[in-house]
C-alpha cells in the first residue's frame, strides 16, 4: 500500500501560520497515529511558540520538492509506523510546476493530495497590499496599487486557476479550501480532513490571531511612517509593524475597499480564473465572481488625509518611531540630510496635525542639533499649539 503525502500548499495570507503552528504543536501526537510531520527540533519550538516559519520544507524549485519525498521515502522505506505524511509550505505555491511536470518520477513510490487555500479576492488584494505596507515600505493607496501595481489582476487566484488546471491533467487530487468561509476554523477543518482532529491543539490556538493583518489605525501610522521614513530607513515599516502587532495582538483588522470602477474591472478581468476555483468549491463556499451594485464610496487611506489622524495615533507613531530608530539593530545615531529636509517638509504641510509636527521635530532635534531651523520651526509650533489651546 503506498504511503499518502498531504501536500499544503498555502497559498499565503489564508492561515498558513496558525496551520503550520497547529501540526508543529501536535506533532508528536502525530506519531501515534501513524502520521509523520517531519520537522526539526527548533523549527518545532519556533512554531509551537506561534511564530512565523516556513512550515517544515522550503523548496525553491519543484525539483528540490521531488528530492525532498524521494529522501523521505528512502529513510521510511522499511518503516511500515507512518501511513501518512504532511508537508507544509506557502513557497511550494509558487513552485508546483516542476514537481507537477515529474510527477511521474514518484507516482509508483507514493499517493499525493494538494492541499490549497483560497479566499474572496478583494480580501486577497488587501491581503496582499497590507503586507507589502507592512514589510517593503508601500506608501500608496490600495487602489493605486490594484490599478498600478497589479493591474487589476489578482495573482494568486491566476496561479491558483493555473494549478488546478494542472493537476487535473495529471489526476492529483486536490482539496481546496475557501479561507474567507473557514477563517480561523481553517486548521481544524485541515486536521478533519486528514483524519487527525483527535489531536488538534484547540486549546492552544483558540483565538490566537497569527501574522494578522493591519487594523485601520496601524494601516494609517504605517503608511506614513513609510513615506517619511522608508527611503533612508528601510526596515522600519516592519520593525513597526511587528511591535503594533505584538502590543495589540486582537486588534480589529481592516479591509482596504476597491472603488466602483476598481471592483468592476477587478472582477471583470479576474471572472475566469474565479470561475475555475469555483469549480472545486461546494455550494455555498463558492468566491464571488461579480462587483457588489450597491457599493459605498470609499476613501483610500493616504498620509495627506489628516482626517485619518487621532491624537492617540500621534502619540503613538512618535513614540514607536523614537523607539524603533534608536533600538534597531543598526544603531541609526543620526539622521540623515535628506530626512530632516522630509521632517522641515512635513512641518509646513498645513493638513498635518500640529501635534504630529511638533513630535517630528523633536524627533529631529534630537539627532540633528546642529540644524538650528528646526529650532525656529519647533517654536512656531509650539506658538500655534498655544493659541490654539487659549483660543487665540
């Protein structure tokens, strides 16, 4: 009887994290029914504690998949224990094409079965949006970016139509997987599946929001963090983002929204490849293929909307920000030319709140004291903050 590997795939944002941390955690109950998930002692610890991982393989080609399997299967030959096997990682996504092509080379050796994870596709957009604010410095709006960036294109639902069209050719079974139906119950639903709910760590991901997304205030201190600060500092939109995250953990997570036209295009454009997940999906969990009629204006959030703007958001950029540039690993002792002249700038931008200039230039100050005009602009707002409490 061949040996089944379960092959998770991701894609990202749909819970890989909470997945991944799930099957490490139950790993060793795993065993005892026969299961294995191979992994390594710290890679476990790692994602037992809930942290980020790549799952238990990182294969960069679907060759490194193959040979991965093949050097299982070679130490498990005479080892009868494990009827199963699971792999587990959002990269294979991205890598499947190789291994598909090949399949061959292994179909006599095991049983395979895909598992992959969709979601609704304006979530994805923001998903993914989100993530590039959070970790590569993104300062433009969402709608900039669906239209700009990726042309109103969702690349992970053409992948994922491409995937499936791929593995029905060759016949290898595929469980896919709406995340926006399942959310947080997408890892049960996985262990169920498998046949190993028994030993599902419910107690110790209940609730747990892993690698969340943004909610609306970070999104908005992020934003402009990255574009005032990004050029010369390029990891602090991700050292940010991380102590947000890790200080309010069950933060409320926002969803950027398409305009009218942006949706319509968006779904128009998008409508085959939507129509081919569907096809897998079970009534009722099915992706909606069509532009919502009654959508509500929208405003992108952008950092010239001061509207966006609280005080508590003020004091807590500036804080966040002193802390990030003088703890993070490169020890920033000063800041450069051309951020004081993004600070000076920023200071004479009437649609920033007050308070938010007087911190930035502070901030300023403190590393750059041989620029005596921030003095002079400090005192200025200084002076309007005054008037503005004793209603001058």
């Amino acid at each position: 009887m061949k040996r089944k590997y379960f092959i998770h795939v991701g894609h990202g944002k749909t819970g890989t994290t909470a997945i991944q941390s799930s099957l490490a955690l139950a790993s060793n109950q795993l065993k005892e029914l026969g299961v294995l998930y191979p992994i390594e002692e710290e890679a476990r610890q790692k994602a037992s504690l809930l942290e980020i991982t790549s799952g238990n393989c990182d294969p960069k080609t679907g060759h490194d998949l193959r040979q991965t399997i093949k050097q299982l299967e070679h130490k498990l030959h005479k080892n009868t224990r494990y009827k199963k096997v699971i792999l587990s990682s959002e990269n294979l996504f991205f890598f499947l094409d190789d291994f598909i092509d090949h399949y061959e080379e292994i179909s006599d050796l095991i049983e395979v079965e895909i598992i992959l994870a969709v979601r609704e596709i304006e979530e994805m957009l923001s998903s993914e949006y989100q993530q590039l604010v959070k970790r590569h410095g993104e300062y433009r709006s969402f709608n900039t970016f669906v239209k700009v960036i990726r042309q109103y294109i969702s690349s992970h639902h053409k992948l994922a139509a491409e995937l499936i069209r791929k593995l029905d050719t060759k016949k290898i079974k595929i469980n896919l997987i709406n995340y926006s139906y399942e959310r947080n119950l997408i890892a049960q639903k996985i262990f169920k599946s498998i046949g190993i709910i028994d030993v599902y760590p419910k107690k110790s991901v209940h609730d747990m929001k892993i690698n969340r997304s943004l909610s609306k205030r970070e999104l908005e201190i992020i934003i402009i963090i990255n574009t005032l600060f990004h050029s010369y500092i390029p990891e602090i939109g991700r050292y940010i983002t991380d102590k947000l995250i890790k200080q309010y953990p069950q933060e409320k997570v926002h969803q950027c929204a398409l305009s009218q036209d942006n949706s319509k295009y968006v779904f128009q454009i998008n409508q085959p490849f939507l129509i081919i997940i569907n096809r897998l999906l079970p009534d009722g969990q099915k992706l909606q293929t069509n532009a919502s009629k009654n959508l509500n204006s929208c405003q992108d959030i952008r950092p010239e909307n001061s509207d966006y703007i609280s005080d508590e958001i003020v004091n807590l950029i500036t804080k966040i920000t002193y802390d990030t540039i003088i703890d993070s690993k490169k020890n920033f002792e000063t800041l450069s030319n051309k951020a004081i002249d993004q600070i000076i700038l920023a200071s004479k931008n009437n649609k920033l709140p007050i308070a938010f200039k007087v911190e930035l230039l502070k901030l300023a100050i403190k590393y750059r004291s041989d620029r005596p005009q921030l003095v002079g602009l400090l005192n200025e707002e200084n002076n309007k903050t005054f008037k503005e409490k004793n209603n001058y």
